[in-house]
C-alpha cells in the first residue's frame, strides 16, 4: 500500500508540538515571547532558533536568544536542510521562529519572481506579473516556497512559529446586505500568503494592547 493506515491521533500536553502564527502590532514583544518560552522550557537558549528573516533585525536587545539571519530563498533552503539532518548531531534544535512572516513573504516573491523570468524566458518585476499574472505568483509563493517550509519543518518534529505584524483591513462579506463591511485586525500579507500560514501552522495568534482612557 501506498499510504499510511489510519491511527488514533494522541495529544501530548507540550508546547514544543504546536506551531503558532502570532501576529501583533510592532514591538509587542513576540520575538521576547519565543525566548521567554525557549528559557522556560528548557533553561538553554540553544535549543531554540531564531530565523531572522531579510532586513528584520528585532532581537539585538535581548540576550539568551540563539539567532540566524537569511536573505535569499536558497538561504532558507539550506538551513532547513541543515535543520532536519544535522539534528542530534550538529544541534539539539527542537523550536524555531521566523521572525517575520512579512520579511520571509518578500524573500518567496524574490524567488518567485527569479523562477518565472528563468522558466518563462520573459522579464518579470513585479509578484503579480508573475508567471502570467492573474495572481499566479502570490499563489506560487505562497503554495510552492512556502507552504513545503513549515511543512517539512514540522514533519522533522521542530515546533514551529511564525510571527507577523498587523495592520487593520476592511471586510466585505459577499452577497452581504453591509455596504461599509467590518474592521479586523489581521497581518499585512496578501490573503494568499495569510492562508498559507493559516493552513500550515496550528494555532493563529492576534495580540492587541489593552488600553484604559482616562478622562
């Protein structure tokens, strides 16, 4: 048989096991989180990661963080590479955060946008003129690049998180009778890229600041 036969699935009360999209305005303290729950957990910064992503630099300031920068697409690859076959060997890795999800959103378009120039033979400078256009390159990035990441990251056991900016959109609902819609707080990536983290990871988290006015 090709496939796997079914099993009851067992929880385990551990946070290493969960993967979690947490998205917040800037400056809340994600990255502090991930490195509070690391110590906590295992009293060793090493047995966390985290990926700092493109021009996103947010933990200079905090200290017991085990930290690594990429820029490019391959960059990514081969650290999960890297990840996966050289755990209990070269590292003892057993949580990693991608910090952020925007940053590692323009390094998949960057690639996406390289992949349809050099498939296609035709010059592409933008996401949504990629592969044909039609929204074919924001579904390429999100689909082909980055879904197989944390995918294949969870399925190696790491636990994953992923964290994000927000910024406030309008929703309008179809076939809806609310002409204006209604506000939510949600990230700043296209809706193909949210969905993307959305379906791969288990848990989404929103943090917002709770405020008292005082008149």
């Amino acid at each position: 048989m090709a496939f796997k036969k079914p099993q009851v699935n067992k929880i385990i009360a551990d946070i290493s096991n969960i993967s979690i999209y947490l998205r917040s305005t800037k400056k809340f303290g994600k990255t502090t989180l991930f490195r509070d729950v690391i110590m906590a957990k295992y009293g060793d910064p090493e047995r966390g990661l985290l990926i700092a992503c493109g021009n996103e630099q947010g933990y200079t300031m905090l200290d017991n963080l085990n930290v690594v920068s990429i820029q490019n697409y391959q960059d990514l690859v081969d650290l999960c590479n890297w990840l996966v076959q050289e755990k209990g060997k070269e590292h003892n890795i057993e949580m990693v955060a991608f910090d952020t999800a925007d940053e590692l959103a323009l390094i998949a378009d960057k690639e996406t946008i390289r992949r349809s120039a050099e498939e296609t033979g035709k010059k592409c400078r933008s996401i949504k003129a990629a592969f044909g256009g039609f929204m074919a390159g924001p579904e390429y990035s999100a689909n082909n690049l980055i879904k197989p990441i944390i995918s294949g990251l969870k399925n190696a056991g790491f636990g994953v998180w992923v964290v994000a900016h927000t910024k406030f959109k309008t929703i309008r609902e179809k076939g809806g009778i609310d002409e204006e819609g209604y506000m939510q707080l949600t990230s700043n990536l296209t809706a193909q890229m949210e969905s993307a983290f959305g379906d791969c990871l288990d848990v989404v988290i929103t943090g917002v600041i709770d405020r008292d006015t005082e008149k």
